[in-house]
C-alpha cells in the first residue's frame, strides 16, 4: 500500500491502494477542509479546468468527507461533488469535456460541517 500525503491542507489524506491495473482504488478522507483546498483536489481527479463562479469565491465553509472503503476515480469525483452541495451549497455542472462551472446555490438547505467565518 502507498500512501500520499498532499500539502494542500495538513488533515487531507489519501490513501492509494492498487486493487487491479485497471484503475487504482483510494480511501479519501478531508476533515474541516476549507473549500478552496477541496475544489483544487477536484481539479487534480478530473483534469477538467473549473469555472468558479464569484459567489463561490467568496464562501468560506469547510468541507468533511470520509470514504469507509477504497473508491475509484469517477466514485471519489461523485463523493466530492456530493459533499460540496449538501454541505456548501455549490453545485458543479459540466460544461463539456473539458470544463466544469462552479457555481453556489443559496437556496439550497445545507448541513455544513462548519462555517470558516
């Protein structure tokens, strides 16, 4: 098993462990990460350039996610997205094979984790 520590934020591990040649499997787990640490992660998974919209700059709230087992590329993308709406509001949106918009929805109810404010 080999293991990855990313300077991007000091409790952000993950954990890569090769099951097939396919695609390795990771674990993820952000704890308190604040979302401008979490959207270059995003980044860095899918390779896509992301829009972020200047609603989204200006929030603050900090992002927790765990992975209880090994997950792919494509379940750690869903993983993330999932969290940054529930718990931040922001939505991401393909905009074609390259590009992703980022943008926050203010009418959404969220259940963050905890507000950097």
């Amino acid at each position: 098993m080999r293991r990855i520590l990313l300077p991007l934020f000091t409790t952000l591990l993950l954990s890569i462990c090769a099951v097939s040649a396919d695609e390795p499997k990771r674990t993820m787990n952000l704890l308190n990460t604040p979302l401008e640490k979490v959207l270059p992660i995003y980044h860095e998974l899918s390779g896509l350039e992301l829009v972020v919209s200047s609603d989204v700059r200006k929030l603050h709230p900090v992002i927790t996610i765990r992975s209880a087992s090994a997950l792919s590329k494509s379940e750690m993308l869903k993983l993330i997205e999932k969290a940054l709406l529930e718990q931040a509001g922001v939505v991401i949106t393909r905009l074609d094979e390259q590009r992703a918009s980022v943008t926050y929805n203010d009418a959404l109810p969220t259940a963050g984790v905890g507000d950097g404010d």
